[in-house]
C-alpha cells in the first residue's frame, strides 16, 4: 500500500479524519469511501452537526434536488492535534524577548537536528523510495500530521493534511524552513524535495514534491 492509514477507533472519528484529509464532500460520497449506507452516513454527519463538529451547505446541482456538502467547523478542526499551541506561541514569544532572536533561532537549530537525527536513523537504511516515503509517513502521521504520499508521474508527493504545530509556525516561520531543510537532509542525494503547498501560504495542506535524481 502507498499510503500509510491509522487505526481510526470511533465512527465519530472516521468522518471527521475523512473530511479533515479530502475536504467537503457529500455524505452519498462519504458513504461509500466508508462502505456504509446513505443513510446511515446522513445519521452520523446529523450526530456530529448537533456537536458542533460539522456543517452543511447547500448546493444546487443542475436537474434535481440540491445537494449538501459537509465539511469540518473551526470546533470539527480543533479535534486534531495542535501539540498545546497556546503554551509553545507563549514560549516562543518569551523566549525572542527575554534571550533574543538569536537565542530563538538556536532553539529552532536544536530542535530541527533532534527530529532530523531521528528520521535518518529510522530511515537510513531503507534504500527504495518508495519503502521510505512510507515510513516516513507512517511517522509523522502517528506525529499529528496525517500524512499520506502518492505517485505523481515520475516523482512522488508526500502531503500532510494537517499540521499540529501550526501556531508557532505562525510565529516563527524559521520552523517551517526546517521541516523544509529536515526532509531535503532525509532523501540526501537520492531526490529533490520542494514544498509545492504549504498550509501558511493559504492552501489546505502542505504538498512536498520528491523528484528521483537517478
């Protein structure tokens, strides 16, 4: 399989990881990435709308009825893992007045090589691209990234379609920079890495395009 798929325990949690990676969509669509009815996919989604969790909008849609299209709330999106935001933009902020900028970039340097040394000593030894894009994702989705990555032609894409970090990327865009740097370091000579979507940029999810260079 390309693409690495977490265990997802709970019906409730199934829709939402389903609209958080593919966007809106209708519940005759959910229904059947999910195997269930109509119906029953109609049940839930009103389930998670009295939540809060969900909304729908009306479309029209040519000759027929109109039809609804689900996608997740500000609520529905804060279900996923924003690794304690408030706390980490307070630290970040405090750290830039008290020690200075300089101080900050040596912190972001510092965390950039723990999590870099930690990729390569996972994945050093895969050879095959394909093998460690796969386990790359399988990574960084246990990490709150729900990654998943795809052939594209003669390359691949790596996309993340949620970023747990986030907020304090926000404030500190040095820390995308070196998730940046981290996965050209992960596929050294053996592939390009470019951020073709990025999620600071306006897009919905961050996009990397690994191109093979033999």
């Amino acid at each position: 399989m390309e693409n690495y798929k977490a265990q997802i325990s709970t019906a409730a949690d199934r829709f939402l990881t389903l609209l958080k990676t593919g966007g809106p969509q209708t519940a005759s669509g959910m229904a059947k990435e999910l195997g269930i009815t109509g119906e029953g996919a109609r049940l839930h989604l009103l389930k998670l709308q009295e939540e809060g969790l969900v909304e729908a909008v009306t479309e029209p849609k040519g000759v027929g009825r109109p039809q609804q299209i689900w996608s997740l709330t500000e609520r529905g999106n804060r279900r996923f893992p924003d690794s304690h935001s408030d706390l980490t933009v307070q630290l970040i902020n405090t750290i830039e007045e008290v020690l200075g900028p300089d101080a900050l970039n040596n912190v972001i340097v510092a965390r950039e090589q723990a999590i870099s040394d930690r990729y390569y000593e996972a994945l050093s030894l895969i050879d095959n691209l394909p093998d460690k894009l796969a386990r790359l994702a399988e990574m960084r989705h246990r990490e709150g990234y729900l990654a998943e990555w795809r052939k594209d032609g003669e390359a691949f894409l790596f996309i993340e379609h949620h970023c747990p970090i986030c907020s304090a990327a926000k404030v500190c865009g040095n820390i995308c920079q070196a998730e940046l740097k981290t996965f050209r370091r992960i596929f050294g000579e053996h592939a390009s890495v470019d951020r073709i979507d990025h999620l600071l940029s306006g897009a919905k999810r961050c996009v990397y395009k690994i191109v093979p260079l033999s």
